[in-house]
C-alpha cells in the first residue's frame, strides 16, 4: 500500500480525534490572521494614528499572540499524540519503522495544516471587521470599515504557521523516537500515582503552599507602602516566586491530601459519586499539577492585566476632570479672547475664579506617626503646594469654613491618596521665603478643582486657607509662578461642540507660557477637558482593545485545554462507564458523580486565578484609575461566564461518551 493511500486511510479512521486538533489550528489561524488583518485595514490605520502608542502596542500583542498560539498548538499536538499512542505502537508491530511512522504522521500534519490555515483566513477575514468595528467602537470614533484584505498579512500568517508546522513536526518526531513500543499501548491507560497513605512531609508541604499563597497575597497589599519603595523590584519577584510556587504545592500535594482524606473518612464505603469524582482527581494531580498551575497563573495575569487596561480605560473622565477640573481652564489671565468668542456664539457658562498663592511644605508631616518609620526621605521632602483663599472656595463649597491658621486639604486623591495616608487634625508648618506659617488641617477633601498642571498632576494638594493668611501669604507672590485659574463650565453640554471649536480657534495649542523666581520662562499645555478626555480614550481605547484581545485569546486557550484534556480522560474512562452501565447505574447516577469531578477542573483554577488577579490588581490599581469595584467586577465576570461554557461543553461530552459506552 502506497503512503499516501495509507495517510488517507489513516485519516478517515482516525476522524474523531482529528476534529479535536483541527478545531485547534482553525482557532489559532483565525485569532492570527484577523488580528493582523485589523492592524493593517487602512480604515482602521487612518482612525488610530493619533495615538503614538497604536502601532507599538499592535505589533508587542502580535508577538504575545504568537506566543499563546504556539503554547496552544503544541499542548493540542501532544494530547492528539497520546491519543493515538495505541495506533503508532500496532504501526511498529507490524513492521513499519519509526522514520515512516514519522513521515505518515508528517503528511497528515501538513494535510491538516493546509486546510485550518485556509479555514483559519477565510473566518479570520470576515471576523476581522467585526473585531475593527469594536475597535472604533471603544475610541469613539465614527468611521465606515470597509473590508480588505491584506496581501502583507498573508504573507505573514503562512510564513509565522509554516514556522509552526516545523515545529509541530519537531515534536512529532521527537515523541515517537524517545518511548518504547511497550509505552506506546499503556501511554493513554497508565494511572498517574496511585495514592495510598501521605506521609507527614507531603501533609507539610502541602500546607507550606497554601501559607505561601497567603503571603504572597498579604505582601501584595504592602508592595506600594512608601516605606517598601526601595525594595520595589525585590519584592515583586519574592510575591511572584511565592504565589506560583505555592499553586503549585496546592495542586500537587494540598488537593490530593484533601481528596484522600475524605475518601479515608469513609472507610472504604465510596459511593458511584466518590469513585467517578475525588478518585479520578486524586489519583491524576500528579501529572495534572503543573498544567493546572499554568493555567490558573496564565488566568491569574491575563485577568489581571486586561482588569487594569480596562481600569484606565473606565477612569478616562475622572482622570481628565483631575486634571482639567472643568470644561475649560484658564490660567494667569490668559487668552481672554475665548471669553468674547463664547458671548458672541451665545454660550451660556459660569466662571469661577480662584487666586492662587504657593508655599513650600512637607506633606509627610500629615502622614500618622504610627506609619513613619526613620529615615526615610520621603516624609521630609518638600514641594510647592498652592493655597486658595476660604472666599474662592465658597463659591464651590458654600458651607466651608475656616479661621485663623486653620487649613482645609482639598483636590487630594489619585494614587497620591492611595500612597500617602494623610490625617487631618494635625499641623503642618509651611514656608514662602522668609515667611513661616503653621496651618492647623481641619479637614482633608477629594475633590478636584485646581489644573493639574498647578498641581505638578491629578490628585496633588491645595491648601484653603482664610483670607487674612491668604493676602499675608501673598506678600511672596513673585516667588511662585502661578496666581490666577479661571475655572469655566457650559451651562449647556449641547454647546461643547461649538465651544471646542471656538477654543482651538483662541487659545490655539494650548501652551501657555509662565516665569519662576528666577525669571525663567516655563511652557505647559492646557487642553480643555473634552480635549484631555478624547485623549485619554485615543491612548487607553488602543491599549483596552490589544489586552482585551490577548486576554479572550488566553481565556480561550486555558479554556481549551481544559476542555481536550477532558476530553482525553474521558475517552480513557469509557471502559469504566461500560462497565458501570452493565452492573446497573444508570445516566443520571454517572453524571452527578461528573458534575462534581467537572466543578473541580474547572473552578477550581478559576477560583484561584480569580484571586490571584484580585490581589495583584488590588496592590497597585490606583496608579492606572480610580475605579476598581466595577471593572474588576465586569471583567470577572466575562471570565466566569466563558469558562462556564467550556465546562457545560465538557460536561456534555462526558453525557454523550457514557450514552456510547453501553
């Protein structure tokens, strides 16, 4: 028989497992392919190029993409070997030689290749729009996305996965060159560890890891505490080593302890429910511990770092209004012929105007002295921070009040709250030149109304003070480069359209131009609150859209693997369900035995992954907005419902391999 009747043949024979496998390649190609179909639509091209980031964080996610489809692809290839394993082994009894084993199975590969990688583009292609349309959606943008397709990512897509294929073929003929024959036939029904009695090391061990998650879990929360700063680095490494270690000693030592002990408890009494569900898992955790690690730490940072992309992303406003804090600042008095604009278009608005007089202090002396520690500089270093007079602030805050050298801390939040516990009831001596000054803080308030160009960014202090320290403060006014914010708010949010555009007509690019004590001229750039706003979205819509996309990308492995492996396991348990079905259970008995084998498998890694991204997003999220509850919550929430599908997937597999098995 010539090889390729052989391979043919071979692959109409072995139809049931290669639907697994191609399905593998098909999703990778797509994935691929229309991602790198989006990068090169000159609709979408023309859309981003503002955001200088765009290309960047196009071509790193293409990388980071390539990477999770070559893990993906060779983790399906090597459970697609095993179960074969039988077939390869009565290859080899009958004479045939492992290099023609190696060039049947070449063939195939490159068969099945050939067809996902022409499936692949063709889904990839008319999906890509899909995901383009998304994109645009998340910028803002209005735009019509045509479909094209790119001849250069063709290109790239055969050439990245005929690179694959190489490697697959690699592995092939590793796999079959390095086992026996023998191997070969017990590969797919060999137990992984049959589990007896644990000894006291084991007990050990597995408790030792699950102390080293909850360390990494209470290092975490004190990874930013200004006193840790200087072993930032350090301290990352010391949390990372301790959570994966200690995953992986839950997985390998902790759940088979458990899972023996209550089957212990029992004394030998096991019902349908117990062989089906805690043996399975006990017995296999040995093999199964590193996979479920990777797993649940790949769900752990892919979770994680599409929560904090999408933190960014959700904080877009509050970002802008802390550092525009209203439609339009002015500073210094300057281009007042946006005023003269806005009444010529009849724009109905308010004005605030707020004096401005700096001083030179500490914050650090509001800092509780509990949580001060000796020599470090961070509680000593001085900054210029901007007082306001009690008669401006009314004008936001009627209720306020203040007298003598009491002070209210306001526009304070951001990760300069998060990092920097201030108290209020405290004193803080302050300094302009020669003067000195000791403010009494009475209370300390969020909100923002000062540029955050005053305030060297969003969330730094301002200081209001009655207006008798004010004008005494004022004295010094030429030491400090700013005196004067005119705060402006449309009455009518229909009219930012035309206000923008008369905006960019007065005050032009925005750069403003100011002199410090030493006579120095210091330009900064005032954008108007849409404008910083529309920005945000530009830079953080791109970097949202590439995480989102890498983060479905890995869900869909992790979720993948899980579900072959189920797969896999049960195809080796068929003959078990047979002889289950013969002595009298029926379906539904099985099944509820699966259910709980399924929740294990499935949510466990889930769980865990889930806490793992909740306590690195929760460590240091406020650097990237200032929202955590509700996209984490949403982003959770996406992950949940996804592997909710692929363990109802794998359950009905098992529903439909024990209706066969009789």
């Amino acid at each position: 028989m010539s090889l390729s009747k052989l391979v043919l043949r071979s692959m109409k024979k072995n139809m049931k497992h290669y639907y697994l496998y191609f399905f593998a390649l098909i999703f990778s190609v797509t994935l691929y392919f229309s991602f790198l179909t989006l990068q090169n639509n000159p609709d979408v091209l023309s859309t981003v190029q503002q955001s200088g980031t765009a290309t960047a964080g196009f071509e790193a996610a293409t990388y980071m993409l390539y990477f999770i489809i070559l893990f993906f692809v060779l983790y399906a290839n090597h459970l697609f070997m095993k179960r074969r394993s039988k077939e390869i082994g009565l290859y080899q009894l009958i004479g045939m030689t492992k290099g023609l084993i190696v060039r049947l199975l070449a063939v195939e590969s490159i068969l099945l290749f050939v067809g996902a990688v022409v499936l692949g583009m063709l889904v990839g292609f008319f999906s890509s729009r899909l995901f383009a349309m998304i994109l645009l959606r998340v910028l803002e943008k209005e735009a019509l996305v045509t479909m094209t397709f790119s001849t250069q990512a063709f290109q790239q897509s055969v050439a990245v996965f005929a690179i694959l294929l190489v490697i697959v073929l690699v592995q092939m003929a590793w796999m079959i060159h390095r086992v026996s024959l023998l191997s070969l036939f017990t590969a797919a029904k060999q137990a992984d560890e049959r589990v007896k009695r644990f000894s006291p090391l084991q007990m050990v061990i597995g408790f030792l890891g699950l102390v080293l998650i909850v360390y990494g879990y209470y290092a975490s929360t004190k990874l930013f505490d200004i006193d840790n700063s200087g072993n930032l680095f350090l301290n990352m490494i010391i949390i990372l080593a301790s959570t994966i270690g200690g995953t992986f000693l839950v997985f390998r030592f902790s759940v088979a302890f458990i899972m023996n002990s209550v089957r212990l408890k029992k004394n030998g009494h096991l019902s349908v429910h117990d062989v089906l569900a805690l043996t399975p898992i006990m017995h296999r955790m040995k093999s199964n511990a590193k996979s479920l690690t990777l797993i649940t730490v790949l769900t752990g940072v892919s979770l994680g770092i599409a929560t904090l992309a999408y933190i960014s992303y959700y904080s877009s406003e509050t970002h802008a209004h802390s550092q525009v804090p209203g439609d339009y600042i002015l500073l210094e008095d300057n281009d007042q012929d946006f005023f003269k604009k806005l009444e010529e278009n009849n724009i109905a608005y308010n004005k605030i105007d707020y004096r401005l007089q700096g001083v030179t202090a500490a914050v650090g002396q509001l800092i509780p002295e509990e949580d001060q520690q000796e020599g470090n500089p961070f509680y000593n270093m001085k900054q210029t921070i901007y007082t306001i007079p009690l008669s401006d602030y009314q004008q936001r805050v009627p209720e306020a009040s203040v007298s003598g050298n009491e002070a209210i801390l306001t526009n304070y939040g951001g990760y300069m709250e998060a990092m920097f516990k201030l108290e209020k009831d405290r004193d803080i001596v302050v300094s302009a030149g020669e003067l000195e000054e000791t403010f009494h803080v009475v209370d300390i308030q969020k909100e923002s109304m000062i540029s955050g160009i005053v305030t060297g960014g969003p969330g730094g202090p301002i200081f209001v003070v009655s207006d008798e320290v004010f004008e005494k403060l004022a004295t010094k006014s030429d030491l400090f480069q700013f005196h004067k914010q005119t705060t402006i708010m449309l009455k009518s949010k229909s009219d930012i359209d035309l206000a923008e555009k008369l905006y960019k007509q007065t005050i032009g690019s925005g750069v403003i131009s100011v002199r410090d004590s030493e006579g120095k001229t210091m330009k900064f750039t005032q954008t108007s609150y849409e404008g910083e706003r529309q920005e945000n979205i530009e830079t953080l819509g791109t970097t949202i859209f590439t995480t989102a996309f890498l983060a479905l990308a890995f869900l869909m492995t992790t979720g993948s693997i899980l579900y072959f492996k189920q797969m896999s396991e049960a195809e080796e348990e068929r003959a078990s369900y047979t002889i289950l079905r013969k002595i009298g259970f029926a379906e539904k008995d099985i099944m509820k035995g699966i259910y709980m084998k399924q929740a294990f498998n499935f949510g466990v890694p889930l769980i865990i992954g889930l806490l793992h991204s909740y306590f690195a997003v929760k460590s240091g999220w406020f650097f990237f907005g200032s929202e955590l509850t509700t996209p984490l919550w949403i982003a959770m929430s996406c992950y949940i419902a996804l592997y909710a599908i692929f363990a109802v997937l794998s359950v009905g597999y098992y529903k439909k391999v024990i209706r066969e098995s009789l």
